[in-house]
C-alpha cells in the first residue's frame, strides 16, 4: 500500500476537511482509542502487507480485470473501461475490506467478530472472511431487513455465523447499528466490529478508504498497459456510504485533471421523496459516529431512505465523500431507479455482464457526463448481478 498525502484524505485529527472526527458515547472511547492508535503501524507492517497482498491474490482473486468494453464505448462515443470488482470472490468489492479487517483484528488479537448488515451483502463479505479464519461471527440484522433478505441470511448461517435480529426502532440498519455498538461496548476486549463502508467514527472511514484504495492502485497500471498513460479523464462510482467510490477515486484525488464523479441513487426522484441522494437532499449533521451529509428533518430525525437498491438505501455518506462534495473534487450526480435499470439491461445485452443494482447506478451517469470521443472513461463495476435477479424480473423490461 503507497503512502498518500492528500489534502482529500484524513489529517491526523480524523478530519477529512470538516468532516469525520468521532462522535461516539464515552464507553466505547477505549475501543475506539485502540483501534485509531494501532491501525497504521500494523497495516504498514511487512508482515501485515504480506498477508493482505497474498489473500487478495489467492482467495479474492486480484487484480481484477480492467475490461475495454467495446460495444458499450460505441454506444457513448468515448473509451469506457469497467473495473471488474465484480469479479471478485462474493461477487462485490465489500470481501476487499472485510479481508483488510480480519486480518487488523488478529493482529490486535482479537477473537470475535461482530458486524451490523442492512441488506446482508456486508453480513456476507464478513461471515466469509470470519470462515476463512476460524473466528466466531455474530452480525447485527434488523427484524424487517431479514424477512426481505431472506438469502443473505442463509449465506451467512451457512458461513457459520450468528445472525441476531435488531428488534427495537424501525428494525432496520439503524437499529442493526446500534446493537453492534452496544455489544462492542459489552465486549471490548475480545471483539473487533468490522464496519463495511467508509463510514463510522475516525479511524475507520480511513482505515476501510485504505483497503479498498487497491482499486484505483490497480486501476493505474492497467490503464498504462491498455493506454500508454495512468490517468482516465474519468472515473465514476456508485455511493451507498461510499468505499467502493473512495477506493476508486484515491490515487486520483490529487490529479485534479481526472474528473470524480460520484452517483448517488436518486430512487424514485428527488421530489417525490423517495430517493436515497444525500448531497442534493440532506445537509451536515453527525450519523453513526461522524459528522458529514445527511439526510434529516428540519429537526435532525434520520429520514429514511429510498433506492431499489438495497446497498445504496444509506441516509448519508461517508466523511471521505461529504468532504470531496464540498470542495467540488468530485461531481456527484443521482441517477433513479429507472435510470439505473436501464443502464444495467443495457450493459447486459451490450457486454453480457449483468451488474449489481448499485453499480447500474454508475452505468447511468455515463448518460450525464459530456463524453468527447477521446475520453478515457473508467466505471467502477463494484457488484454483480446475481443477487439482483428478482429485482431485474420485477422490474421487467427486457
Ligand atoms: C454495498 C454495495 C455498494 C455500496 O456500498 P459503498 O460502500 O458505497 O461502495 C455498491 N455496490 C455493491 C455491489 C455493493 O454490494
């Protein structure tokens, strides 16, 4: 992993400009202390790269292949690239992270894993690196989000974890959320809480930005195999609280000439107030351990989000992104429901790859950027399909 000094990135208050920081109840002060004190040392450690480097070969499957995608270039009139993670073990980039996580975990000796899951794709990337080293899993669900993720809770019984029902609130992420800390602060010895995007308290939207900053690391050199130079004049990805966008936008974020754009998932649209588009609906405010964008009421109550996609379905994002939106760095967009869909048939039929939901999000921006001919554009294709079949036979048009 290069080292990156980046006015973008975090500073050593946990700040990504006037975003991050920890806001977090004083009991969980000291696990927190732990982790922000040990987590450098240990992922820059020799041995620690060793071991990160070899499982994201072996069991991940990396590099992931960036793919010229030919007939999907012809239909935009520009070059456009997809950055595989699709192609990665569990289908996604979330297992990039997790594989980071359980590795900081032994390192810090702990024993027990615990993890919060809204619609269950993070459950899963977690209970299946807890498998691969024999540590005991328990993931927070909320009751609602279990009956409508009937499959991912399976997939993680059968990896062996514990899937126990948030109950209280709306029984959904919210809630899953604050099981997890609760039990984090019962257990603080013993038990890492694996977070799955770049969000939560300082240090961990910088430690999950990290992980998955192999991306856009991989994305660099492929580019100059393909191309003959490092640089696209674009990069575009989905956010739901953000990694798999943080880990394609990192090396770039200092090269100001390759445009970010960041897609958001504009649900139903933005008026009809079903959407899940942070930036252009919410405002400041602190959600799950940090201060960045959200959307609330007029007096502060988390507004429940709305996408057909279960992983873009977050009422805020992370510091890492609240911080680029602020500064312009990149240019976020919303892309519906409707948008997204067609965007994902399209690619389907055009390349036959069929894309998870969340990244038919960053599909659909291609439609709203100006593309010149020459233009060099990377899409990050951070899921597959699969899991989305009823989603795609729901909607219907194809
Ligand atoms: C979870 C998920 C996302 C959204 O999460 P980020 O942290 O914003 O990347 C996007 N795509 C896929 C396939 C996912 O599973």
């Amino acid at each position: 992993m290069s080292e990156v000094k980046s006015k973008y990135l975090v500073d050593e208050r946990g700040y990504f400009g006037k975003f991050g920081g920890a806001y977090i109840p004083e009991m969980l002060y000291p696990n927190v202390e732990e982790l922000k004190n040990a987590y450098l040392e240990i992922m820059n450690s020799d041995a620690f790269q060793k071991d990160f480097q070899k499982l994201l070969k072996d069991y991940v499957g990396r590099p992931t292949p960036l793919y010229f995608a030919g007939r999907l270039s012809e239909q935009y009139g520009a070059k456009i690239y997809l950055k595989r993670e699709d192609l990665c073990h569990t289908g996604a980039h979330k297992v990039n992270n997790t594989i980071g996580q359980i590795l900081l975990a032994q390192a810090l000796g702990k024993k027990r894993i615990i993890a919060e899951t809204g619609a269950g794709q993070h459950g899963v990337a977690t209970a299946t690196v807890c498998a691969l080293m024999g540590l005991e899993c328990t993931v927070y669900m909320g009751e609602i989000d279990m009956a409508r993720q009937k499959p991912n809770v399976e997939r993680m019984k059968i990896l062996g974890a514990e899937v126990r029902p948030a109950t209280s609130g709306s029984k959904t992420l919210k809630d899953a959320t604050n099981e997890a800390m609760r039990h984090w602060i019962n257990h603080p010895q013993d038990t890492h809480y694996i977070i799955g995007s770049v969000v939560g308290p300082h240090p961990y939207p910088d430690l999950v930005a990290r992980f998955q900053s192999v991306i856009s690391e991989e994305i660099k050199w492929q580019l100059k195999e393909h191309e003959g130079q490092e640089n696209p004049d674009y990069v575009i990805a989905c956010v739901g609280g953000g990694s798999n966008a943080a880990g394609a936008f990192y090396h770039y974020l200092d090269d100001e000439a390759v445009k970010l754009v960041a897609v958001e998932a504009a649900g139903l649209g933005n008026e009809t107030g079903k959407s899940a588009a942070t930036t252009a609906l919410g405002r400041e405010g602190v959600l799950h351990g940090s201060r960045s964008i959200l959307m609330q009421t007029d007096d502060g109550q988390v507004v429940e989000p709305y996408s057909i996609s279960a992983g873009l379905d977050y009422p805020g994002i992370g510091p890492f992104h609240a911080h680029l939106f602020d500064t312009g760095r990149a240019k976020f967009v919303g892309a519906t429901d409707e948008e997204a869909m067609i965007s994902g048939v399209q690619l389907s039929k055009l390349e036959g790859i069929i894309p998870a939901v969340e990244s038919a999000h960053a599909l659909a921006a291609l439609d709203k950027v100006e593309l010149k001919e020459t233009d060099i554009v990377v899409v990050n294709l951070s899921g597959r399909g699969d899991k989305d079949l009823e989603t795609y036979i729901k909607w219907g048009k194809y």
